[in-house]
C-alpha cells in the first residue's frame, strides 16, 4: 500500500500565492486561455527559459494562429519559425502533435491527461502543465524548478522524495480554484529564489516553512541576497572544475545548428550544397552530423547528390 502522501502547509500554500500575485514573472503566454497557444508556450518552454521562450512564443503563433494551420504548415516553415529556439525536434513533434489534435480530436486540444500525454512531444511535465493551465484541471506539473521548491521545502532535500512520491505531493497541492495560478506561482519560485546551486532564501517565500532553508544560511546567518535580475550559475559537478571547457564551437550540436541555419536561409524547396568545412569541422564531420539530420527528419538530401539539401516539405 502507498504511504501517505505528503500535505502542503496551508500558511505556505497562502505565502507563495501571495507572493505570486505581486511579484510573479509578467510572461506574454501567461495571459491567454487558448489551449494551443499555451501547449506551444510550453513545448518552447521544455528546453528553453520561459522569458526567452516568450518571445519566440508571440511570434510563432502570429504565423501559424490555429491548431490548423499549424497542421497544414510544412516541416520547412515550422523549422525556419524555430529558428534560435535550439532543440529543434521539438518543433517538427509540435507540428506532428497539431496534426494529431486535427485527426483525432477534431481540432481542438484534449482535455483528458491521457489524451495529451498520447500526442507527440508531449510527456508528462507538459500533458499536466497544459491540463492544469489551459483546462483548470487539479494535477502538479513537476519540472526541475518545481521538483526542487517542493523536495526542498517540504522534505528537506532534494533526494527527499522518489519520483511518484514527489508527483502526488505535487497533485495534491494544487489548489481547486486556481490550478493554473498554482502552476505558474511554483515555477517562479523555483526560477527566481529555489535555484538549483546557493538557492536565495532570504527573500522566497516558502523560507519561513522550508525544510531545507536553515542547511542554506551562510556562516553568519545571512541567506544569500536577493537579485532576480542576475542569471543562475551553471551547476557543475565537483571534478569539472579540473576538466578544460568545451567550447561550443567545436560541439556537434553547434555543427547541426549551423548547418539547419544554411538550410534555413536557403529558398524554400531549393536545394543548398553543404560546405566541405564548417568551423573546426571537416568533412566526415559534416556528413556525420546531416546524416542524423535526415533520420530525424530536420532535414533532405537529394536523392541524386548527397551533398545537396534542404528543409523537409512533408
Ligand atoms: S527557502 Fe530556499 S530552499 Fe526553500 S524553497 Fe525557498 S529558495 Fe528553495
């Protein structure tokens, strides 16, 4: 039999809406209601920080409005609309996920979490986060910011819980009338104070009731200042300090960027030679990287020259 989930404290429950409603992040996708605007917010959100996200977000949807037109739209268009969001499978399991919504739900995005759990692109921190936010429904969308406020400030630390504990604490605390201010408030926590190194407990408003918050007090009792404005430090492992940087440059996640940039920047349905060099990387570095491309379908190659290719158009 399950353990006992949990509960919330009603005072920290009370506290992080509170603080919320004054000093939540203003995010342009945070004012709409339409369900496929917010599953567009937050399949930019999954790899990409929701300010910088936002951006991209109002963009996107003026070229592509509805579900629909999404679902009619080629994989070209929707990898140029991409374009500086990175991760870009995304974007194609986005277009498939609205072809999805048009062929089996009638052009509108399922309400049920198991119906958005079954499109593509979308897993289980997104089905809640869109349940919870477009459709009001009572489920906890559990991403790295919220994992870390509520294992913290409920256990202690953040090996406190196992996944599926952690899931219905999060279920549980989300609030009936207001499941999606809950969803955002959680994440702005976790974003501005829980960071994942020296998380800011002077200012958070669970401190009061956080369970890990004493472990994070400096010597002489000061918590570390507040400063929402001032980016989050990388987390690095203890031995990366020893080892040499990377520098993106010579990555093969930059190769594919670039080479999606050409592509990009390319007509629509012409095809573009692929250089012999780029960058640092030669030749069998460049097929290597636009062979796994074409697997997953960001891009095609000529089916006469290996070495001309464009954007997809079905
Ligand atoms: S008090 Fe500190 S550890 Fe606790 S939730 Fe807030 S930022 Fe995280």
């Amino acid at each position: 039999m399950a353990a006992p989930t949990v509960a919330i404290e009603a005072d920290l429950h009370a506290a992080i809406l509170a603080w919320f409603a004054v000093r939540g992040r203003d995010l342009a996708f945070r004012a709409t209601a339409d369900p496929y605007a917010i599953l567009v917010s937050e399949a930019m959100a999954q790899q990409t920080q929701a300010a910088r996200a936002a951006d991209y977000w109002s963009r996107f949807l003026v070229e592509f409005p509805t579900v629909q037109a999404l679902a009619e739209s080629t994989p070209a268009a929707v990898l140029r609309a991409w374009r500086g969001l990175g991760y870009n499978r995304r974007a194609l399991a986005l277009r498939q996920a609205a072809i999805a919504i048009v062929r089996d739900h009638g052009g509108a995005v399922p309400d049920e979490l198991e119906a958005l759990e079954c499109l593509p692109g979308v897993g289980p921190y997104t089905a809640r986060a869109v349940a919870a936010l477009a459709f009001g429904r009572r489920v906890g969308a559990v991403d790295v910011n919220v994992r870390r406020v509520l294992s913290r400030a409920i256990g202690g630390s953040l090996e406190a819980f196992g996944t599926a504990e952690l899931q219905r604490i999060a279920d549980a605390s989300v609030p009936a009338d207001q499941p999606g201010v809950w969803t955002h408030a959680l994440m702005d926590v976790g974003a501005t104070f829980c960071r994942a190194r020296a998380p800011r407990c002077g200012g958070c408003p669970a401190q009061p009731w956080c369970q890990a918050a004493p472990s994070f007090a400096s010597p002489r009792g000061q918590d570390t200042p507040v400063s929402p404005a001032a980016p989050e430090s990388p987390v690095t492992a203890p031995h990366a300090a020893r080892e040499a940087p990377v520098a993106f440059e010579t990555t093969s996640r930059w190769l594919r960027g670039r080479l999606l940039d050409l592509l990009r920047d390319s007509p629509d349905g012409a095809w573009a030679t692929l250089p012999a060099a780029m960058g640092s990387h030669g030749t069998s570095a460049i097929a290597a990287a636009f062979s796994a491309m074409v697997a997953e379908g960001l891009a095609e190659r000529h089916p006469a020259d290996p070495w001309q290719a464009r954007l997809p158009l079905a």
